[in-house]
C-alpha cells in the first residue's frame, strides 16, 4: 500500500499501471573521506558505492569489486529493493547521470548520461562546485530530455548525501538540520554536525546563493535542481524517490525560485519514499516538506521486512539504511503494478542466498 | 474463465496480455427518486452512487460520504471487482466520462470528460433528455477520442440504469421488458413495471425515434449509442462492460442504425458481464442479444465468490447485485492478464477488512 505524506493519493493513483523510466542520479563527494561519516557503502570504498549499486541495478552483477556493498554492520544496499522491484515488474526504461562518479560503472547497452561532471570535494574544506554551472546543465538537460515512458522515476545513490543536503538547507537559511535522515540508525550526530560547523563557517559572509550551495553541497543537489525547474513546463510527471535528501533538493528548487522571483508549477512533481524514513524517529521528513513554498504530494511505500526473518533485512526495520538507490519510488512503482509485499520480499531474500 | 454467451472466444483471445483504457460512463436518472426502484447505493443518497464508485475505482477512497456505498441488504458495490483488478491488473488508463452527475467526483489527475450534461428527469413524468443532442456528443467524442491503450472497456455507473433501459427497449417497439435484469434479487416488478407503463404512456402518439427515448431513456444510454456509432470507423475494440443495460443500448444503436437506413460494422465490439447476469433467472441478456440485426461477441466472466463465506459477498452468489461499474468486463481483463478467482476473492475481501 502507498501511504499520503502530504497532499492526496490521487497523483500516486493515477500513475497506476504506467510505466516508469528510472533515472538514477550518481555522484560521490569526498566528504565520504571524513571517517564514521555514512555507512553507505564498503569502508575505504564507500566512493565505488554509486558504481556498484548502478551496476547491480541494472545487470543483477556488481563488477567493480567481487561483492555486494554491504555496511560494516552488514546492511546490503537499498539497490536490492530497486533490483527486486525491476525484475518483478520492470522499469520500462533505466538510464544513469553521471553526476561525478570516482569510477563509471562497467556497463554496456545502458544509457548512462555523460556531463563530464568530477567528484566534488569534502564540504568542511569547501566542496568546489560550479553551482551556477551544474544548475545550468540541469535546467539544459531538463528540457531536452524526453522520457521514453509515461513517468519519471528519480532516484540517487550518493554516499553522505545526508550531510551535504543538511548542510545545504542550512546554507539556504533554513532551520531545519535535526530534520534530516542518516544511513545509520544511531546518527554520527557528534561528526555529521562538526563537518556541517566546519562547512557552514567556510561561507560566512558570503552572499550568492549559488556560491553559497556550490561550497556545501554536492552535485547531485544542484544538477537536479535544474532538471527538475527545466522539466517543470512538461506533462511528465517527476516522481523523487528519496528520503530527507530529496526533500532537500526541493528546498534547493524552492530557494532558486525565491531568489529567481519566480513560481514553481509543482502539479506534476511528487516525493516517495521509504516507511523507514516515513517512520524515523530522528528525522521529519514532513517537516522539511512544509517549509516549501509550494504545495507537492508525497508519499511512502507501506513496504517492511516484517514477512522476513533474514538478519541483514531485519536491520532495515531496526533502522539502519532506511533509503537509498530510489528504494522508496521503486517499490511504489512496484505497489502501483501489482506486486505484493511478500513478493518483494522473497526476491530479496534471493540475492542474499549464498 | 471466459465464457462465450454469443459468437466465438477469439475476440476475447486476441486481447489476451494487452493493456485497455478503462472508460466509466457516469450519470444520474432522477428515476431514482421512486422508492424501491433500485438497490443499487444507499437510501436517500443513490444519487450520489456514480460519484462514490468513481471515486473508490479511481483512488481506493470514497470522498462524497463517509462510506462505501452499500444496498440496505449490506450487498456492497460492484465497483469492489473492479477495483480490485485495477490494483491486481491496473488498467492502462481509467478516464471518466460525465454524462450528468449530481455531484462530481472530487479527484485531481483523473481525466473526467466533462459534456455539460445535467441528470435526466424521472420517466415516469418525462426524462426532457435532448436526445439528439446527446447522441451527437457521443458521435462527436467517438469520432475525436484515441483511446492511450490497445482497447477500451465501457462501463457504467446508473442507478436506476435496468428500468430505464428497459422501458427505452420497449418504446424502440422491441418486445423485451421480461429480459431485463435487477440489482435486486426478487425484481421489483410491479414498481418498475408500473413506471414504465407511466414512461410509455406519455410518450404515446410520438413518432420520431428520438422524441420517444428522449423522454423514456437516460443519458449514459444515448451519449453511448453516439460513441459506438461515432467510434465505428476506427480499429479500436470496445468491450461494453454490463449487463442487460449494455444490451439495450446495443439495441438502441441498433434502433438507430435502422432508422438513418445504415449498417453497423460490429466487428470491433463486443459485450462482457458477470457470470450473476449470465445465469440470472429473471432476466435473459442471449434474448436481448438475438433481437439484434448485427453479430455482435459477447461473453461473461466465470467468477463467482464461491471461495469466500464473507456473507455481503455471499449475496453476489444469491442473486442480488450482479453487476455494475464495469465488473463483468473488468473481470475479464482481470481473467486474460493472468489473475486467478483466488486473488480476486482475496483482494475484494481485503476491502471489506474493518
């Protein structure tokens, strides 16, 4: 079942049945480097985790290294749930943006979206990021690019995008840093806060809004800000499938309107996400939904690992991972095609057969 | 199962696997205000029935009342079988057509197909439909509407729908009135018999075919004679969803057809029920169907609640409900996409969940 965040079910419904093409979003910033950070990924090669979970994604292989990217804990990717969902009931189409990735991923046959985008750097030494220039090649892409499918699915697989998107929304003057999520169920509040503090101080006095973000934020945030306000004229419908990260690009979107003195036409634009962020106690989702200026329909994925009993999967429940790879989108794509919550779940219980 | 009440199974057969549009046909015969006339939707509310069954296939909510409407006798909507193939099998599409509501549906995103078209009067005093005019909306739409999916499912939301249907039948000079089905169980035929006979009689004397249904029909009947006469020309299949009211308008077209000295190409149409109306005593859809001077496919659904003991599903077996909102059709759909009477049960039993 897909549950109402905000607004009603009605954008959710009418995209039942519809194909989906799923864009998957992929960067790396250093602030990975920063130790005890994000658990999203292989410590030491936490910055092949957009290579890998792309690669899984779209092949069920992960080839840029001989296992699937598990945490120190043993949490398996959310692309399990996104790779559960495609072979279940398929994507009509996946395409990857490479947004900045350490390594591209090993793939043929596959479109992944090339803009010769780097890595950004750690955001408490400034992250070097040509905002206006992304936010441009966003906005470019945006109108350019026709989805061969009904709908657009948006999902993202970026290593301590938490914090960048925390720090961001800090940046654009919002209060609103106890409001975002973490990979991890007991937050590395002491650290992501310190690398925030140490961001954040790195633009005092600096006015430019852009300049501002470009410091402290990461590339899939400001590339996508563009996509979606060059999109925004079009009948094709946009749905975010993320957590806090998600919402923070939409702060971001909602910001570039103020200082533009523009309007966002959000109709065709909503938010899905997992039951785990929906439900998180040390996060609010909603909260960071109503600091828009615009109204936006969201929504999370009725979806657990209740039907389970495998010990890595019960960790979701327990509040590690939470989100990722478009996990929340992908199961209401798959929720919205018929499938069940014991299909799903016994898929994913299959990739962790040994 | 699908069973063939006339012609061959190939019709069916060649949809096996592809996507419909699913059109839902809307309106209100103030009809409704004869006490006893019809069970279908609640006392004092029926009016409002064609606006809480689109709302519930729509987006799994009934927004215009506080609950699914239901007949005194606790025999729930048909709109539950739809809906539950929608979210088993979605349809490619549902779109509404408003042929006179007295409350529209309160949805966003949903098309609804707005004619200007205000509810039609009781017949025993006179219906005042512009027939003409209506029936060549429907022509006009029929002519204009590409249907997003290989095929279309009509179905229908009008309470009252079998009296006024029977009494057009009869005023077509066709002699029918016995084969005519209820929503009841034990047809209240000395009502509907009786305003019938009142209908009949103020149109005695009148001569032009659409004078006499104008005053003795409803709107979903004549809009849809124009969509089959206007859509005649294209590939698209049209399966009409219903029962007996789906045959009269079959017999309207027919009547029509007749009248400007025409001939239907009918190969592209079809009609589907529920195996309720298939095998009803008291009505006789195959008599209907042979007063027809085209061959025409048509089938039922071999579905039945004989794996549940919910006792308000119960009561679909003992006669009363039948069919309705497109049920039969849509359990076709249902039926060749793969879905077993088993998950059916299942999922209409899951609404009915406190």
């Amino acid at each position: 079942m897909i549950k109402t965040l905000q607004g009603s079910i009605d954008f959710a419904e009418s995209l039942r049945g519809k194909r989906a093409t799923f864009l998957l979003a992929l960067s790396t910033t250093k602030t990975v480097e920063i130790e005890g950070i994000t658990q999203a990924g292989i410590p030491e090669l936490i910055h092949l985790t957009p290579t890998l979970d792309s690669e899984f994604l779209c092949t069920g292989e992960v080839r840029s290294i001989d296992n699937i990217a598990t945490t120190p804990k043993g949490v398996p990717t959310p692309a399990l749930l996104t790779r559960a969902v495609h072979l279940l009931r398929p994507f009509g189409t996946i395409e990857l943006l490479n947004l900045g990735m350490a390594t591209p991923p090993k793939l043929d046959y596959f479109t992944c979206h090339d803009f010769a985008i780097t890595p950004s750097e750690r955001i408490d030494r400034g992250a070097q990021i040509d905002a206006l220039g992304l936010f441009e090649q966003g906005v470019a892409f945006g109108k350019a690019y026709e989805a061969p499918d009904a709908y657009i699915i948006l999902g993202e697989s970026v290593p301590a995008g938490t914090t960048t998107a925390s720090a961001m929304v800090e940046a654009l003057g919002y209060d609103a840093q106890a409001m975002f999520s973490s990979s991890f169920r007991e937050a590395p509040n002491a650290i992501k806060e310190q690398t925030i503090a140490q961001a954040l101080k790195g633009i005092e006095g600096v006015e430019d809004l852009f300049e501002r973000v470009g410091a402290v934020a990461d590339n899939m945030l400001l590339f996508n800000a563009g996509f979606i306000l060059g999109s925004s004229g079009k009948s094709t419908k946009i749905v975010l499938a993320g957590g806090t990260q998600m919402a923070g690009l939409l702060l971001l979107v909602n910001s570039i309107v103020r200082y533009m003195g523009g309007k966002l036409e959000s109709h065709n634009l909503a938010l899905c996400t997992t039951k785990w962020v929906a439900e998180d106690s040390q996060s609010d989702i909603q909260g960071l939904l109503r600091l828009l200026d615009f109204p936006i329909n969201a929504y999370y994925s009725d979806f657990d690992f209740a039907l389970s009993d495998h010990p890595a999967l019960k960790l979701y429940d327990e509040g590690e991972a939470k989100e990722g790879v478009g996990a929340g989108g992908a199961l209401m794509y798959g929720l919205l095609n018929g499938l069940s919550k014991e299909a799903i779940t016994r898929q994913v219980e299959q990739f962790l057969r040994p």
